[in-house]
C-alpha cells in the first residue's frame, strides 16, 4: 500500500509533509517548522504522530519540534552533522542509515550544501524524496554553508533518479525560480511551458509541488548545469535576480 502524503501550508511559504502508513498506521512528519497546523491534521485525520524527520537545523524547518515532540512522544530524527543546532534530537541520521515509515523504508542520503549537514529522504519503492531546500521545482538552495561543488554533485545524484520520481521540496518557490530559469535559457521551450502551467496555477492559488525529477531535468537550470563553474555562476546570478 503506497505512503499518503498530506501538504501542510505555513509560515509565508513553507511546505511541510506529513508521511502515513494507513496499514501499519504510522506516521512521521517532515521539516515542521511549526507545530499548530501538524497537530490540526493530525487530530482532523484521527493520525498518531510518530517521528520527526528534519532535513536540516533551520528554524522554518525545526520550530515545531519541541511542541510536536512534547504533544505527542514522537522521536526526532536530524542529520548527523547538524546534531547540536537541533534541540531534542533523539536519533542523528546520515547516509549510512535508513528510516522507517511503518512498512516503508527510506535511505538517509547526505546532500549538504544548503547547510553543513543537509540530508534527504528517498524512498526509492515508493519512488519519492524528501529534499528540504536543496532541490526545488527549477531551483536549488542558496550555499549558506557549503559550496558550489557540494552543490553539484547533489544535482548529480538527483539526475540519476528515475525520470517519475516524486519530488517534496519545502518551499513554494516556483514562479520565481522559473522566471530565474527562463532568462537563462529563454529558448527552452519545455520551460516556457511549464511557466505557463505554474503560472496558473498560482493565479488559482493553487500549489506546485511536488514536481518530478523528469520535469527538473528538462527545465531546472541547476540540475541542467554542466559544470561546478556553471552551478556557480547561475547560484550567484540567481542571488541577485
């Protein structure tokens, strides 16, 4: 039986994931960076929360923790370098580890870049991935901590995931980041379609994740970069875009 997964709107434009397993009636929750609307879908869906997975220590991705966990028992799972900056960890994670969702599986994959210590969740059965702020739809993360080099090779494993893979990223970034995309590739006609779908969809208010890693690769001027020097290049000029 394939995870339910259930977008949770907050803050400005922050996405957060409740992940549930109807059959081994397991739940965790993904980057919540506040813990009023977990608790109203939990309660509103009958669900016990049981784990917290935090992607990274960014306080729009961690400020729920302390309530969620002192409201519901739940463990919290943080990367493995990033320990320290998340209050409550229970259990650091890194790309030596899997997680469990009742029956479902996920590879802790190490994706820093973003931040020091950034991890990812990839269940590759269910063919989806939970990717804080390190991949988004036409985008990628500001180097806060890290470096561009870390930052491709990220996209490098991102691109050898099959094409249907589900993409969860955190933000609704979108429109912005696909008006970055198109003036660096104003000919790419995949993009300016897209643009137009994304668009839309957020004149209706309509949200557009997650994406695909089949869409990311025709259209993410990051994923499509060629070189460390070309990632480079178009993080600094999306910075200032």
């Amino acid at each position: 039986m394939a995870l339910e997964i259930v977008r949770i709107p907050a803050l400005s434009d922050n996405y957060i994931w409740l992940i549930h397993d109807k059959r081994a009636d397991k739940t965790a929750v993904v980057d919540p960076g506040v813990a009023a609307p977990v608790l109203e879908e939990l309660k509103l869906r009958g669900w016990k929360l049981n784990a917290i997975l935090n992607t990274h220590w960014h306080p729009d991705h961690t400020g729920g923790n302390a309530q969620l966990k002192a409201e519901t028992g739940a463990v919290i799972i943080a990367p493995s370098g990033e320990g320290t900056r998340i209050p409550g960890a229970d259990w650091l994670a890194g790309s030596n580890n899997k997680i469990k969702v009742g029956q479902h599986v996920a590879q802790v994959v190490d994706v820093p870049g973003h931040t020091a210590g950034h991890i990812a969740f990839h269940f590759a059965s269910e063919g989806i991935i939970f990717v804080g702020d390190t991949l988004f739809a036409m985008g990628c993360g500001r180097l806060f901590e890290g470096t561009a080099e870390q930052m491709f090779r990220n996209m490098r494993y991102f691109a050898t995931l099959p094409p249907e893979t589900k993409v969860y990223c955190a933000h609704e970034y979108t429109q912005a980041n696909g008006r970055f995309a198109l003036s660096v590739e104003p000919e790419n006609e995949s993009l300016r379609l897209r643009m137009a779908e994304v668009d839309s969809a957020r004149e209706a208010g309509e949200p557009t994740v997650p994406t695909t890693i089949g869409a990311e690769l025709a259209t993410n001027p990051f994923l499509r970069a060629e070189s460390v020097e070309q990632l480079a290049e178009r993080r600094a000029a999306k910075d200032v875009f």
